[in-house]
C-alpha cells in the first residue's frame, strides 16, 4: 500500500476539514464511540481546532485521497472542559499537547499508520516546547451491548506508546449515539505520556 503520512498545517488543515469531519463520521459510528454524526457540529467543532496556535492534523493520503487524519494542539487552547481535569490536579496545560481524534478507515489498519499518527504529533508538540501529551478514550464496559464479538481496544496499542491511564482524570462529553434521540453524556479517561 503506497500510503503518504505527511501533517498540514496553516491553510492545509483549513482545506481538509471537510475530509477530517467525513472521516469522524464514518470512524466514529462504529464501537466504541458510536457517533451519530452531524455536520453542523463538525463544521463548528473543527474549525474551533482549526484556529488555535500550533495545531496539526497528520493526513495519511492514499493518492489524492485523505484515508486518515489525527489532530493535535496545546492543551490551553481547548475547550474549558477539556482542561479542567488537569487545572484541578495543578497539571501546567500551558506544557501540555492534546491529541484529538485519530481515525483511519478500516481498510488501512494494521500498517503502521497510527504509529506515523503519534510520531508526527509528538514532534509537533515538543517543538511547540510541550512536556507531556494527553488524549481521552471513551469508557465502554465489557458487557455493553453494542461491544462486537472480538473487539480489542487499543489499550495495548497506547501502552506500547509510553501512554498510562491517569487514574481519576476524566472529563464528560455529551453526544448522540445511534438509535438515540438525545445526546447522552460519555466518560472519557485521559491516558498521557511524559517525555
């Protein structure tokens, strides 16, 4: 597979929104985030990420077509919500990268290609003279309905990253599961890595 990892920056990532909100979609729907997706909040979402100081989006690019994307960016410049769990631990957000989504069609895993995600966004984030990176993962039970037969988390995969569960650092985010007709409210743990 002749597949491209490259990040975008500047204009780049404004001109790939479309593809990365089509890609959050699709990835999404499936266990364990169960998205239901919506353009309009995508739109308003990314092009947030979009505008702050220092994001990257890493694209892997199969030809012309974007087939996966990860996002990063300072931790200060996210969400109120999405920092309060370390501003409350004393955690210096000022030092601190936040990964966002890392999504990739099916078809292309299991070739590398999330471990060109993280290494492009940790180069991106100490560059930016951050410390430490961080990412939340939703929490799903073993005996959740929708779990398919066989899945495995990434658990594994995030470890043999460096990454760690911080015990007691989580954060809510409300969105719509298929089959829902209201946003319902999800847990998601933060896993950071040190350097």
């Amino acid at each position: 597979m002749g597949i491209a990892v490259r990040p975008l920056t500047g204009g780049e990532i404004a001109a790939a929104l479309d593809d990365l909100a089509t890609l959050r979609i699709t990835v999404f729907a499936a266990f364990p985030y169960l998205y239901d997706g919506d353009a309009a909040y995508e739109a308003e979402y990314l092009s947030e990420y979009a505008a702050a100081p220092d994001a990257v989006l890493v694209a892997a690019f199969d030809g012309a077509k974007i087939v996966g994307a990860a996002t990063a960016a300072p931790m200060m410049h996210q969400k109120a919500e999405f920092r309060a769990p370390f501003e409350a631990k004393g955690i210096d957000t000022a030092r601190l990268f936040y990964f966002g989504e890392s999504v990739l069609l099916p078809e292309y895993r299991g070739a590398g290609i999330g471990h060109a995600f993280f290494d492009h966004r940790e180069a991106q984030a100490v560059r930016c003279g951050a410390n430490a990176a961080c990412f939340a993962a939703v929490v799903r039970g073993e005996e959740h309905p929708a779990r398919p037969e066989g899945y495995t988390p990434l658990d594994g995969f995030w470890a043999k990253r460096g990454y760690a569960v911080v015990p007691g650092l989580t954060t809510e985010l409300a969105w719509k599961e298929h089959g829902d007709e209201a946003e319902k409210v999800n847990v998601m743990q933060y896993w950071m890595r040190q350097w």
